[in-house]
C-alpha cells in the first residue's frame, strides 16, 4: 500500500480550508482538534479497524501486538512525507528521554505492511529506544508508557490524529505479562479515554458476550453522556448460530444501546491478506454483509468499514465546528481571516 489518504473522506473540506488558514495564522493551537482513539480487547479486532479507516498497513503478526500507543498524526502539506519518532513518557529521565528523541525515521514515502512491522519490532525490542521485551529475558518492561508517532503529511491528506492503545487483557502469559502489565495497559487506556478530545471507538467482537466487555464499562465512565462513543463490533463470521438475533438488536440499538450507536465490520481473514494487492476489502466486505442472510437486514449505514468512515466523519465534523465557534469568541479577527473564500 504505497500511497494511502486518511480515511478517504473523514473531514469537511470547508472546515479543511478553515484549520489551514489557522495553522498559517499561527493559532492553529487554539484548536482542539478531536483524535480517534481506538480501544478494545486483546484480539478485538483494533488493527484491522484502523487499517481500514487510515489504510495504514497495521502489522496482524500477534508477536507484535501493541506494547505501546501508537499516535497517527495526519496534516495537510505540500509535499508527501512520512516521519517516524518516539515522544517519551514524561516519567523518563532526561537521559533515557534523550535518547528516545534522537531515534527517528525520517524521508520515508510511505509504509508498507514489511516496514511498518520493521519498524515497529524496532522500536519495540532495541534497547537504544523502548527496550521492551519478555519479562524472563531481563528487560526491565513488556509494555511502555512511550508514544510512537507517525507522521503523514501530503497535499491530500486531512488534520487528524488516531491514537491505537495496547488491548486490555485479564491473564497473564507466564515469561511475557505479569499482574502489573494488566493494570498499567488498563491505567494507559483511561488516561486516553477521559481525554476530553478522544473520539472513543469501543471495539468489540460480536461473538463475545457483551455484558463481559470492560472497555464499554470504561467508556460510559469517562464519557458520562455518551456523545463521543461509537460502538465498532467486528467478527460477525463468527457469531454462533442462533446467536445472532442479541447482535442484531446490538446494531438496532435496542439491547445495550449506546448513543452514537454501533457499526458492524467484516476484517480481512489471513487468507485474504495472503492474496495482496489482488484482495479488495471493501468489494469483500460489501458482498459479506449483502449475501449472508442474517446480516443482509440490517440497515446500510450501519455496517462496513465505508460507513463507519462517514459516521465519523459527521461526528468529528460537528465537533470542529464546535471548536472553530470557540476561535469565534476569543478571537473574532483572527476567525475572520480564517473562514473559507466562498463563505
């Protein structure tokens, strides 16, 4: 995947032209751009998610699984460049946080799938940067408090930041997690989640009980109104039969209702991603969820990952133009200058 465009359609070209001319006014700060925070399970599906609304390559090897959040900064510019850096935990010390800033990947084109996972295996296991590894090999943390960040910048890109945090698990892998692992992991995802900013994407698998998710018991706690939640449910291929009448109330939103709803998507299987460039998620998806049966009766916008990316964007929509009102108030000059040519 050599040249991907975030989301294909989460903003407001208007409101693009508005954050543009802010960021030249030198008060682009002033504001508080939403950021999607993708949360859920070990194993929920949050990868194959944010491949599909970022068309990030986002390794699936289970070796590599988050160990770490991961923030996807998407700005418009000029020219196409993709930077990658390490923003150190502030309980760094400084020389341990020196040394994670001067680890960089800079001038790359793009990200494939071989080295975003290059990458990622790097940052993960060399010592001269998170130094993660098993617990009984020596290494010190098999999780980090350190944020990788990818840049992506290009003249079609939108202004948008995706966070990834590592999945909430309950056991421990003896040698690789321990009890502390499980708290840190869980204390990583609330300090993301009461964010005011995030954009909170709960991901579930359908073939699980609802009622043992302690993600959606996170989420209602630090968003209390429920007005930036959005249910992501995936796995429907492996929703037992019988069992798919408590799902389809799910996305009806008559059983376990959230506000904002929820949205079903078919993730590619292995086989599917073994077949590269001649696998076409969309067309896939599109004919899962019209040929089965069961899924074929729930409503369009409801379910693939294309609808999704259009619920978002009405949902990041709405919340910059909140803030562009807050620019409004504290400085209607600075606004003026800022509002789109045509009006």
């Amino acid at each position: 995947m050599g040249d991907y465009q975030v989301g294909q359609g989460l903003g407001d070209p208007k409101l693009l032209e508005v954050i543009d001319k802010l960021v030249e006014l030198n008060i682009g700060d002033s504001v508080a751009l939403p950021q999607l925070l993708v949360v859920g399970d070990q194993s929920s599906g949050k990868s194959s998610v944010l491949e599909g609304l970022t068309g990030l390559p986002f390794p699936r090897d289970s070796a590599l699984c988050t160990r770490f959040a991961t923030q996807i900064t998407f700005r418009r510019a000029s020219e196409s460049a993709t930077r990658v850096s390490v923003i150190p935990d502030k309980s760094a010390s400084n020389e341990d946080a020196t040394r994670m800033k001067a680890w960089k990947r800079t001038g790359l084109r793009s990200l494939d799938r071989k080295n975003f996972s290059e990458i990622l295996e790097e940052v993960r296991s060399n010592s001269v940067v998170m130094g993660i590894g098993k617990v009984n090999t020596g290494a010190t943390k098999s999780f980090s408090d350190d944020v990788l960040r990818i840049e992506v910048a290009g003249p079609n890109q939108e202004h948008l930041s995706v966070v990834d945090v590592p999945g909430i698990f309950r056991k421990i892998t003896e040698g690789v997690t321990t009890q502390i692992d499980i708290a840190n992991v869980r204390a990583m995802a609330e300090r993301y989640m009461e964010n005011p900013r995030s954009v909170i994407l709960a991901v579930v698998p359908a073939n699980v009980d609802i009622a043992t998710q302690e993600i959606l018991e996170l989420a209602k706690k630090y968003d209390v109104e429920g007005d930036r939640t959005l249910g992501v449910l995936t796995k429907p291929d492996l929703v037992d039969k019988g069992a798919e009448d408590h799902v389809v109330r799910l996305v009806q939103g008559t059983s376990h209702s959230l506000r904002l709803g929820w949205c079903m998507v078919k993730n590619p299987g292995q086989q599917d991603l073994q077949r590269g460039d001649d696998f076409n998620r969309h067309a896939s998806e599109e004919a899962f969820f019209r040929n089965e049966a069961i899924w074929s009766k729930l409503d369009k916008d409801k379910v693939g990952v294309r609808s999704l990316r259009i619920r978002l964007a009405e949902l990041l929509t709405g919340i910059v133009r909140k803030e562009f009102n807050h620019v409004c108030d504290i400085s209607p000059v600075y606004a003026s200058q800022a509002r789109p040519s045509n009006g």
